[in-house]
C-alpha cells in the first residue's frame, strides 16, 4: 500500500518542475573530411561521404534500455541539476557570488559551500576524497562504465605545492590497484600542478623563438616530439626571451622529475596517464613535457602518455599529424584525447589584444569539422596498427560517426586503442548509448574537497556555458524514461 502512495508522489513532483524540453541543436550530419595523409584540414564539399546519414550506431530510441541500471532518484537529481546548470543567468550569477567578497563571511560562505555540495557538486565530481571517489567508481562500474580519475589540483605556485600535487597524483595512481578490475581507464595529471604556469610560459616562449629559429640553444631540452606546424601562431612570443636562470631551471628539471615519477608509478601499476591542455600561452611546454615523457614510457606498442589535442584551433589537426608521424618514425607509439576547446573568450580576447587574428575556428561548423577530420585520422592510424586515441566528445554527430568508422574499418569495439568519454554528469544519452553498441567508455571524474575543487568548476563553468545549455538532449531522453517508469508504476 505504501509503495502504491510513494511512487505517484515522486513522479507528481517531477511533472511539477519539469517542463516541455527541446531537443539539442542539430545540424546537417557532419562527416570526416580531408586527406589524412595531409598535414591540412581540408572541408570541401565534394569529399566522399563516409557515412550514410541514416548509419546510427548509438540507439536513442529505447531509453529503458539506454538508462539501465540508472536508479530512478539518479535520474530526478539529474534532470533537477542540468535544468539549474542550462539557466545561464544562474550560473552567471552563481559565479559572481563564488567570486565576490560575501563568500568572506563565514556564516554565508557555510550556507553557499552547503548549497553547492548538495547540488552542482555532487552531480559533477565524485567526492572529496579516495574513499568516496571509490564508491563513485563502484557504481559507474556497475553500470559498465570506466573513469578517468582527475584530482582537482589547482595551478601551483611554488616548489611545496607542486610536490604535493605529485604525491596526490601518486596516491590517486596507487589507489587504482584497489578499485574494481579494469575500472579505472586512466589517470589525469594536470602539468600546472606539478610546475607554475609562470615558468611553463617561460619555458612556452623559448620554445616558440627555438622554432622561429633552430640554432637557437636550449641545454635544459629533453627529447620531446614536435610541438608546432607551420600553420601554429607565434604572436605570443615577438621578442627573443631571456635564457632561463639557474633556479629557473632547477625548477623545470625537478618539474619535469615530478611528472617521470608518476610515469614509472603508472607504468609499473599499468594505468594510463592523461595530460590535460590548457591555454596557448602555455600549451607548448605542456605538449614538451608529455612527449618528452611518452618517448621515456610506453607499454611495448601501447601507449602509456596520452596528450591533447584541442580541434578549436586552426593548427591543431597539422600538430597532432606532425607529432604522430614522427612518433611513428621513432618506434614511440602516441596516444591523444581529442577535445574541442575551453578558453575560447581568453584565446581571442589575447589575440585581439595583441593585433593578431584568432588562434580559434571562425566558427562552430569549422570546428566540428576539424574534431571529426581529427578523430578520423586516428582511427585510421589504429586501423593500420599505430596510436591510440580518446575521444572526449559530447557530440553526438561525432560520437556516431567515431563509431561507425571504427566498425567499417573492423576496429574492435572494446579495443584499448580506441576509447570515449564525456564529463561526469553530462552527456549521459551519449555515454549509455556508445555503452550499449559495446565500446569502451569512460567518465571524467574531477574529486577533492569542494573548497579546491570549486575554483575549477567556476572556470569550467565559465568556459563552458554552452555546453551546459546543451544539456537539453539529455533532460529529454530523462524525462521520457521516467515518464515510462511513472506508467509502468502506476499502470
């Protein structure tokens, strides 16, 4: 009798918040375009057609099959948090409030931390520590989901911070051997926790002049694969910069130290490392370090060091080609997570700022076209053998036509070259549905206490306020399986 009472009351109150959701945006099927033997992007519209526009791999229309396993009270919390997230004078105004001078008053600031823990946190990050993370992986686990485990370290600012951002990275490697088998699918390492981004932009700018001039000495330089193309901008660094000081480079070398160690801890516990990106003032020191450190480990003809591509912008397909090719060339095998962007409004405000043109795509189409010419590429190179690639893509144009290409190509579907991933609490329909057509899928799963991980999620959020209104898609395929599971109850 209670359980007759329960179930209509907690559909009740759905149907009072929720609202007529609209679809995603959608645009003309996009295909892999270009000639991947080329180092350019290339978008005409007389290439061939690679998938037929009616080829769905990923099935949306079976919702009680997409969100199995997912408990009815997950999906409620879901929906209630994207429908807050997609507001977006909500979220500008929740970021003034974290960025202003109440959150100084200790009784507001409680109230606030309170209020976002139990809301936007919860739904985006897995918990404050390895012991809650664990219950988070269980249950993704459960479900057939993998994770990538990303510490929410903030940028360091000294030798202290930097050595205890390694040791939470070591930890987080460590704590893998203790989770469910094979659940864990990497672990994500933050290159400005474990070196100041002021000297990745020293060292970013030296890079830069060495390209623009080739006798120019580095002694400190590791072996590394190559960072530009011909097409990369340089306005960032217009005048020949200082040599690094000796306690410039003491710092790098034991930077570049911190990051050797985590590889040798993953190597040995064989977990994969995933290098994040970040903005192009100091993106190609990052790049630096995570060839320097692919070249150093591997797993025979598997990659260990993942780097990432960001296909916003323009050089970023020519890069990726150039550095595979020559990885290639030295017996090294190279993994990349392709992403499409995050500092679009800081990329072209600095361009601008300069004189320069923007580093960035004139415009969305362009951009998909280079994620999809990009992730095309890979997928041909793992058809023939070589690479490894993760493809982080809430995209659901590009999630199908990954999949449907890997199938043509007869790439196995829980191949270890070949693997997707989406945010933690975003692109679900996306997630269960790659799931469901059998490939290898994980979540992005940022952790540590909301105090540290609040700063990150504010410039996520900040930087990603599209792709938060575009969590209509998902709301959609939410509400329609628990309006299914609110029939089934009360039929």
């Amino acid at each position: 009798m209670a359980n007759k009472v329960v179930r209509p009351k907690v559909f009740r109150d759905l149907r009072c918040f929720a609202r007529c959701l609209n679809t995603a945006q959608t645009s003309t099927p996009m295909n892999f375009t270009g000639n991947y033997d080329s180092t350019n992007v290339t978008t005409s519209p007389t290439d061939q057609i690679l998938v037929a526009p009616e080829k769905k791999v990923i099935n949306f229309d079976d919702v009680k099959e997409l969100f199995t396993g997912v408990s009815t009270s997950k999906l409620i919390r879901s929906s209630l948090t994207l429908q807050m997230a997609s507001i977006e004078p909500m979220v500008d105004m929740g970021i003034r409030v974290m960025n202003s001078k109440l959150m100084d008053m200790p009784i507001f600031r409680e109230v606030i931390m309170w209020f976002v823990k139990n809301t936007f946190y919860e739904h985006f990050c897995a918990g404050k520590d390895l012991e809650e993370v664990r219950r988070t992986v269980t249950k993704l686990s459960d479900v057939g989901l993998k994770v990538m485990l990303d510490y929410g370290a903030e940028h360091a600012t000294e030798n202290e911070s930097c050595d205890h951002s390694m040791n939470v990275f070591l930890q987080t490697a460590e704590s893998t051997k203790s989770l469910p088998s094979s659940s864990v699918s990497f672990v994500v390492v933050k290159v400005t926790a474990l070196c100041t981004p002021k000297l990745l932009k020293r060292v970013s700018d030296l890079l830069r002049w060495e390209h623009k001039n080739p006798s120019f000495n580095l002694p400190w330089k590791h072996k590394a694969l190559p960072l530009f193309a011909d097409s990369s901008p340089l306005y960032q660094t217009t005048d020949k910069p200082e040599p690094l000081t000796v306690d410039e480079e003491r710092d790098l070398e034991l930077a570049h130290d911190r990051l050797m160690k985590i590889c040798k801890r993953c190597l040995e516990i064989d977990v994969q490392l995933l290098i994040d990106a970040e903005d192009t003032s100091i993106q190609p020191a990052i790049d630096y370090f995570a060839y320097s450190a692919a070249i150093k480990y591997h797993k025979d003809d598997h990659p260990l060091i993942f780097g990432t591509i960001q296909a916003y912008l323009k050089d970023s397909k020519e890069r990726m080609v150039i550095a595979k090719k020559a990885a290639e060339k030295m017996g090294v095998p190279m993994g990349f997570k392709l992403v499409r962007g995050a500092y679009m409004s800081s990329e072209n405000e600095l361009a601008s700022s300069l004189g320069f043109k923007s580093p960035i795509h004139d415009g969305i189409q362009q951009t998909h076209d280079c994620y999809n010419s990009c992730a095309g590429f890979m997928i041909d190179e793992i058809a023939n053998g070589s690479g490894a690639v993760v493809l982080a893509t809430h995209n659901i144009e590009s999630g199908n036509l990954a999949a449907s290409k890997a199938i043509d190509l007869g790439i196995r579907k829980d191949s270890q070259k070949l693997h997707f991933a989406q945010l933690y609490g975003m692109a679900q329909g996306l997630t269960f549905g790659l799931r469901n057509a059998g490939f290898q899928v994980s979540k992005y799963l940022p952790f540590g206490p909301v105090e540290q991980v609040m700063p990150y999620l504010i410039r996520r959020a900040e930087e990603n306020r599209g792709l938060l209104s575009s969590s209509a898609f998902d709301r959609q395929l939410m509400r329609k399986e628990l309006t299914r599971r609110f029939e089934a109850a009360t039929s």
